[in-house]
C-alpha cells in the first residue's frame, strides 16, 4: 500500500523535506504532498536587506511549486487543524487529506497584536517590522524619508525568527546612515528582553566592540508592554519608556494558528513539541516537525531547518519501516551576520556549544568564526543562490554537514566558571 | 553547611539537578530579594518544570500566558529582569540569543 505523507508549509523545511523524501521513496512507495496558503516562497535572510535597498522583494521571492521536484503534489489550502486521533488534515472549505506521516514545517507567525497598540495609529507610519514583505518594503520607505532623529528597534520577546536579525539592521542602519550623512544627528538603539546584544560569553569578548564603534545604544531587559504610535513612545511592563521617531519591531512570535485547533500538537505559543534529536513530534509517533515549528531550544533559523531537514528524511523512512529513530540532531546552526560596510561575522554552533572564535572550513576555503571579514559577507551574498539551487533541492552542501564540526574551532575558551 | 555547587561565570548552575530549595533562597537573598513567596515559588517552580521537560527556559509572555502570574506582577516580584532573575534563583540557564 502506497504511504501518504503530507507536509504542512512549503517553505525551507517543508520543501527540503519534500524533495529528500521524493529522492528516498519510488512513487510506488509514497505520495508525497505539500499544503501551503499560497504560492510565495521568500527568502527570509533576503528581508534584512530590503529596508535599505541592498535587495528589492521581488529578488527575494519565487513560486512555492516552483521549487518542488516532479511527483510532489503541492495543494494551496488553508489548514483548519489536524485530527490527530484519525490522521487526517482538515483544510477550511472541507478538504480532508488523510496520512501515514504528517510533517509539521509551518514556521512562525508574527503576531504584532499582542502588544498594546502596536497596531494602533502609526503602524505602517512610524512604526514598522521587517519580519515580511509589506513591512520589510514600508521601512524602507520610511528609511528614505528620515531626515535624523531616534531610530529604535525593540525585540517583543524571545523567541523570534533569526535572533541576530535584530543586531544586524542596528549595524547596518548605522552603515546606511552614515552614508546618507545623517548618522550625526540620528541616534540608534537596541531595546532587547536579554540582558546584553551579545548574552553569551565569548561572542560578548569578542564582539562588544562593534557596539562601541557603531554607537548603538543598549536597552537591556525591556519588555514592551504598550506602543504609542503617535507619541512615539514604547513603554515596558516595569514604567520604563523609550522615545522614537521610527520604531523598527519585531513582535512576539507563535507557531502556526491550525497547531493551536490541533488539540496536543503545540505549546502555548503554539509551537510543536518536538524531540530535540530526533524531530518527532511528542504528541505521536507518525508525527514529525522541523524549523521554526517547532519548540526546540535551537535557533529558528533557515540553517537549522536545513540541517534538521538533512536528518529527517532518514527517520521518516526509518519510521515507515518500523525501525529505531537516528538521535543525530545536534542544535547545530551555522549563520553569517552582517555588521555593515561589507563585512560579516560567521557564526557554527549547537546545543551544548556555543560560537567560538577559530575558522570554519567551506567549499571557498576556511571563513573565520567570531571576527569580521570581507569573505564572510560575500558568503553571506552569494548563499541566496545556494538556497535556490542547492539547499531547497536538498543536496548535501559539501563540507557543511548537519552535524557542527570541530575542527578549526578554538574550543578551549569555553569557560565553565566557578562553585558557590 | 551548604554542598559547594558548579556555576558560570555569571553565577548560573551549570547543573539544574544540584539544585535545592535552600540554594535558591540564598541566591535570592544574594539579589535583592529577602523571602521568597508563595508566588516567588509559583513562577520558580513552573520555570524549572518547564525547563526539564523542554530543555527551554520560558520567557517572560511564556511566563505570563502560563505561570498564573500576570507580567507586571512578574516585574514585581523579580525587579529588573524577571526572565533572567527567576532562572538563576531556580537554578536553570539564563535566556539567551544566539552570540
């Protein structure tokens, strides 16, 4: 009998996934499906890039069912919830689509609602997210229009997509500001809910200069609570207030809404409990999740779901044959970060390390970890069109592995502390 | 007497298990806090559930949606940076970002 396996979210995860197991499985096996609500795949690394005309939108997407290898059937649907009791997906408008395997590959969705006034007067004017299209577009606008004055980006809560997005557009805002010849009567800061920009020990040794030579201001532990859109003030829970002209956010973030009608799928938040090195879904055994679905200590981060999505063809046919679950899945991410002016950091980490100074070997020779070069830009430039040709078809990137190598890696910095 | 326990460089356990009740008033005490409360313990106690069964420290809205302690009582109670503070007092890693 031929297995139905059916994909919710045909963006990275979903549609590495997809065409690794159209690769794994005859279709005499397996029927592979894909839903998604429409027919737009963007790249998100692209969006830091739009707000300062260094990319245009229609740069950073292409067709969904573009990106599928032939015998991959791609359904646009909106999923009302799925009836874990009788393995089936329920679209809205009645469509039914029952499966052996379900994998849960629906990203995170932005919810600026649920902060006081976020939305209110201002929204689009003065108070913007480059987390999509629409707003990464508006601020971009607005960008042209700023004649000086305080530039504010705040970060709602953890987790968010990307969570060294943030820190990129102060670096590259204080870049692009001062080419304008503005950067003298402008201000940036960085209101976060971490106690610092860099909040793990080494990266803080290495990197807390960049602050300093960009002028970023540091809002540290600040929890919005309340958006004045038209004062131009953000207000924490705590009576703390933050003064801006232009308010660049990234709101709280949840799971995909259908998880929260799945009774048992998701958390509160309505991510996907998941198995950190296995990726099934706790709920039940034919159910697995990858990228920013799920609840997992990892970034939510494309490079994440890559690797996850190197790993979970494997144990999806591992599970199809009744055997044992691959426990491979590490945390491991590996993400260039742009500082401005044609540099870029790189960053290769897991669950139990974290980034270190050192050299990560690549297919354009070794890029140095932690520290600023020319070459880690580029890298960063031209991985828009690894994305397309080589990751979205899911083939194994040579040298960048799933698993975090170790080699190159200046390990022996990581500090345990002390007792008490 | 206190059993001498393995911290970071910023006094957070490195290891949850060796955690105890005592230490945590002690760490309390070590920042500002003189007692811990019953709703002190609420949201310690939710955040280390939390933590060992997701291996995720939870966040503030987490905090908020969950614990039964609303956020501005959050502040209240753990001044500054409840996120933070509750995870050190409980004994779990602090909330971090990626660098």
């Amino acid at each position: 009998m031929r297995k139905q396996i059916v994909i919710l979210g045909g963006g990275t995860g979903g549609t590495i996934t997809a065409n690794r197991l159209r690769k794994r499985f005859t279709a005499d096996e397996a029927d592979i499906h894909v839903i998604d609500r429409d027919d737009r795949h963007v790249y998100q690394p692209g969006l830091l890039f739009v707000p300062f005309g260094l990319a245009s939108v229609d740069e950073i997407v292409r067709p969904r069912s573009r990106q599928f290898h032939s015998g991959i059937r791609f359904h646009k649907g909106d999923v009302e919830s799925v009836d874990l009791e009788s393995d089936r997906v329920r679209l809205f408008g009645g469509g039914i689509l029952p499966y052996d395997v379900l994998v849960v590959a629906s990203g995170a969705r932005l919810l600026p609602e649920e902060t006081e006034g976020m939305l209110g007067p201002g929204w689009g004017e003065r108070v913007f997210t480059f987390y999509d299209t629409d707003g990464a577009d508006g601020l971009r606008q607005a960008l042209e229009r700023f004649d000086g004055g305080r530039l504010v980006v705040d970060i709602a809560d953890m987790p968010i997509k990307c969570p060294v997005a943030p820190i990129e557009f102060v670096f590259l805002a204080d870049w692009f500001l001062r080419e304008r010849g503005i950067r003298e009567r402008s201000e940036i800061v960085l209101a976060t809910p971490l106690d610092g920009c860099f909040t793990k020990p080494i990266a803080s040794k290495h990197l807390t200069y960049l602050l300093d030579e960009k002028q970023i201001e540091l809002e540290t532990e600040f929890s919005a609570g309340e958006v004045d859109g038209v004062g131009g003030v953000l207000t924490s829970y705590d009576g703390r207030t933050v003064d801006f002209d232009l308010l660049v956010t990234v709101p709280l973030h949840g799971g995909a809404a259908f998880v929260g009608r799945s009774e048992g799928l998701g958390d509160a938040l309505d991510f996907v409990q998941t198995d950190p090195h296995t990726l099934q879904a706790a709920v039940k055994p034919n159910v697995f999740a990858l990228g920013d679905a799920t609840d997992l200590p990892s970034s939510k981060a494309g490079s994440v779901t890559h690797f996850e999505g190197e790993l979970l063809d494997r144990n999806i046919e591992r599970f199809l044959r009744g055997q044992e679950l691959e426990h491979r899945f590490d945390g491991h991410a590996n993400c260039f970060v742009e500082t401005g002016f044609k540099k870029a950091l790189l960053i290769d980490f897991n669950y139990d390390t974290e980034p270190v100074t050192g050299r990560f070997p690549t297919a354009l020779g070794p890029m140095p970890l932690l520290r600023e070069s020319r070459l880690n830009h580029l890298g960063k430039l031209l991985f828009q069109w690894i994305y397309w040709h080589a990751l979205l078809p899911g083939r194994d990137l040579p040298l960048v592995g799933p698993e975090m190598p170790t080699a190159g890696k200046h390990l022996e910095q990581v500090a345990l502390g002390g007792s008490r | 007497m206190m059993l001498t326990v393995a911290v970071d460089q910023e006094g957070f356990l490195l290891d949850h298990t060796e955690w105890t009740r005592e230490l945590a008033e002690e760490i309390a005490r070590e920042n500002g806090i003189e007692t811990l409360t019953p709703r002190h313990w609420q949201v310690v106690e939710f955040m280390r559930d939390r933590f060992i069964t997701t291996g995720n420290a939870p966040t503030i809205r987490a905090l908020g949606k969950e614990s039964g302690v609303p956020v501005k009582e959050l502040y209240q109670l753990f001044p500054k940076g409840p996120a933070k503070l509750a995870a050190k007092i409980g004994g779990i890693p602090k909330p971090r970002g990626c660098i």
